[in-house]
C-alpha cells in the first residue's frame, strides 16, 4: 500500500526514528501505526545485540532537585558526537522527568518503570538504541531526600552532583550550591572519616608507615608518623573537613556553619563521565 508523508511524520514523532526507516517500517507493516512501532523496537533489539560488546564511554549526565528531593542519573552511548545531540539529550530529560514524576528509589526501578502506554525505560531505551545506532547504557541512577537538597549540573553534562542539606532555607540553599560546586571540584571519597571504609584507612596506614621507614624513622615512630598522615587524608578527602575552595582558610564544615548556624551536609552523591 502507498505509505502517505503524513503517517512517516506521525511515527517519527512517536519515535524519534529517522524518516527514511519510518517508511520502511511502514510499508512492512503495511501501514498499521502500531505494528511499524514494533518494527522500530525489533530494529533496536537487532542493533543492541550486535552492538553489546562496544564500550559507551560518552553519554550525559543530568541532576535535578526540588521540594527536599534530588535526582541525578546518567545515560551512555559510544560517541561524544550523540552525547551533544540536542534529542539524544532531550531524551535523556524525559527518562528524569519518569524518575521525578514517579518518585523513583532505585536504578532497578527507573528501568522498570512505564516510560508511555507501551514501553518500559529499558524497553525505550532499546528503541531509541535502533534510532541512533550506538549502544546506550543507563548506568547510574541516584536519589536523596534531605529537608533540602541541591543539584548542579556542570557545563558540558559530563558531571554532576547532589548535595542533601539539613535545613531548609534561602541562605541555606544558596550555601548549598556552593558545596554542590565543591563536591564536583574535589570528588571527596566520604562527608567525613566516619564515611571512610576501613579498607582505605588500613591501606592508608600502611602506606604511611612504609613512607616513614623509607625516609628513615625509626620503626617505633612510623605508626604515629603514618596517623598523622591519615588525620591529613581525612582532611583533604572527606567533605566537611577539606577547605572550602572559595576561601581555604575555613573548612567547608565551618563555611557551612557561618552562613547558618548548624546548617550542614546530611549526603552526597556525584556522578561522573571522567
């Protein structure tokens, strides 16, 4: 049957496919609408098995926080050339606006999740894998609920973070912001020494004693010289004890405390490309 321009540009704006595999669809699926749209989704899961062993290093990353909720995930593909493609990133938006929309907890549960009336996140993003022709990976996914929480997006999309806050307040949020931008700088590995695995302060120690005996202190010195070391770590490498980049002669703790009496950080998270 003749395939008209109007049904091609209807399933493209249901899908997003190119207009040449639109009319292909089509015309095997002799014009039914639905039927084409399950030719589009075999074509993904055609190309997502070919594709499956590719690596998908580029993607972007978005966060997006309001009313004390945050929500933050981050979507692969193979080429940086998709990664700054305005629909690739506007889909990208739409599979958030389902995690924000729906309240979701887990990366389990945003995949599962009914992206429309048909598809799944994972079913849609299998779809969207035969449009583009990359492999695509939705690789990480957080939420925090805090009485505030922060989100920043760093130019580019390759980087972002939440920042959960204990008070709710304008001054409290605009500082927030600020730490939000802090934990995007300095990737802390915990909020504080408490946050910090004992895996790490054990290889920490070790290493510091082995520092201590190479530079020639006695054995019985080198434990105490290797705490030093690690009270120095927790310092450059939990949230609340590093400087605060903006004036290094106070900790973020401290920043904190200034702007708003007992304000602080409750949690963090940061997802990066890089």
């Amino acid at each position: 049957m003749a395939i008209t321009a109007s049904q091609v540009n209807e399933l493209r704006k249901k899908t997003g496919a190119g207009m040449m595999d639109c009319k292909k669809a089509l015309v095997e699926a002799d014009g039914d609408m639905e039927q084409a749209i399950d030719v589009l989704r075999k074509k993904g899961q055609k190309v997502a098995a070919k594709r499956g062993d590719n690596e998908a290093k580029e993607g972007v990353i978005f966060a997006q926080a309001n009313a004390g909720k945050g929500f933050m995930l981050q979507l692969n593909c193979e080429t940086d050339f998709v990664a700054k493609n305005e629909d690739f990133r506007g889909f990208v938006q739409s599979i958030l606006d389902v995690a924000v929309n729906n309240n979701l907890a887990s990366l389990d549960e945003l995949k599962a999740a009914k992206y429309d009336d048909k598809l799944t996140v994972e079913e849609k993003i299998t779809e969207q894998i035969g449009v583009i022709g990359e492999k695509l990976d939705l690789s990480n996914y957080a939420k925090v609920e805090a009485h505030a929480v922060v989100a920043y997006n760093h130019p580019g999309n390759q980087l972002a973070t939440l920042v959960a806050l204990n008070k709710a307040s304008e001054v409290a949020e605009d500082a927030g912001k600020q730490v939000a931008m802090q934990v995007a700088a300095m990737n802390p590995l915990a909020l504080d020494k408490d946050g910090v695995d004992q895996e790490t302060i054990a290889r920490e120690v070790e290493v510091g004693k082995e520092l201590a005996i190479q530079e020639g202190k006695p054995a019985e010195m080198a434990e105490k010289i290797a705490q030093g070391r690690l009270n120095k770590f927790f310092k450059e490498n939990t949230l609340l004890s590093q400087p605060f980049v903006r004036d290094n002669k106070q900790t973020v703790e401290q920043f904190l405390n200034a702007a708003e009496s007992g304000l602080t950080v409750t949690s963090f998270k940061r997802f990066s490309l890089s």
